[in-house]
C-alpha cells in the first residue's frame, strides 16, 4: 500500500511540474517559431537583442539566433557582422557582444537581411518584440 502511494506521488509531482515545464517550453518555443517564420516573410532576417537577458531568459537570445538559423536555413540569419561566426562554445557571449551592432537599413539590404526582429529585454523581466522592414536609403539628389 505504501509503494502504492508513492507511485501515485511520484507520478503526480513528475505530471504537475516535469511535464507542464516541458509543455510550457514547448509552447514558448512555437511561438517564437512562428515569430521567426512571419518576420523573415521568406527573406533573410538581421536579430537584434537588448537589454540584459536574465533568469531564465539569460540564455533566450542564443537559443533564438539558433532556433532561426535552423528554421529559415538557407536564408542568412545575422546578428552582426556577417564575417562574424557565432558557434557553440561562446555564441551566448558574441551575440551579446553584437547587440551594440546598429545597422542601417542600406546595410541589411546590401547584406540579404532585409528584415529585422529586435527583442527588448526590460528591467521588469518583460521582452517587447518589434518586427520591421528595411527601408532603403534615398537616392542623392
């Protein structure tokens, strides 16, 4: 009866915390998906971050770069530079690095990257999410 009991404990703490988490990550996850896939419209993408990401979205920007340079390959997806390589072992570092990067849009034209998603991580623990396009620059007169 006892081992019933704990089976039954067992299951629900793993049900109520283990399983929700994974369906709350997995949630944030499709939204953030589908976020990607309506900014870039098909075309490359430029991914601002500011503020400074903490808790747990201390690691959001990395993931979010990653998470859309998978879902729109072969599209570029850019942080900064492109000669800039962001790889596994200190991307969470150059991404953060990047966010001081502030291109106009003749550059993100010129670079395929004709669209930008900017998360603003306040100090609050709020993101705004702003998406806009390019605008390219006037012509000399």
């Amino acid at each position: 009866m006892l081992g019933s009991a704990a089976v039954a404990i067992g299951l629900d703490v793993h049900k109520r915390f283990v399983i929700h988490q994974f369906k709350q990550r997995q949630l944030g996850c499709a939204q953030t998906d589908a976020m990607l896939r309506k900014a870039s419209q098909g075309r490359g993408l430029f991914l601002r971050f500011s503020g400074q990401f903490r808790g747990t979205w201390k690691n959001f920007p990395c993931g979010a770069y990653y998470r859309a340079v998978y879902l729109l390959y072969p599209l570029p997806v850019l942080v900064g530079e492109p000669s800039q390589l962001i790889n596994p072992h200190d991307g969470a570092e150059q991404i953060r690095q990047a966010a001081n990067f502030d291109p106009d849009g003749a550059w993100l034209l010129r670079h395929g990257v004709p669209r930008e998603l900017s998360y603003c991580y306040s100090d609050s623990g709020n993101i705004t999410v702003t998406m806009q396009a390019a605008a390219p620059a006037p012509a000399p007169q």
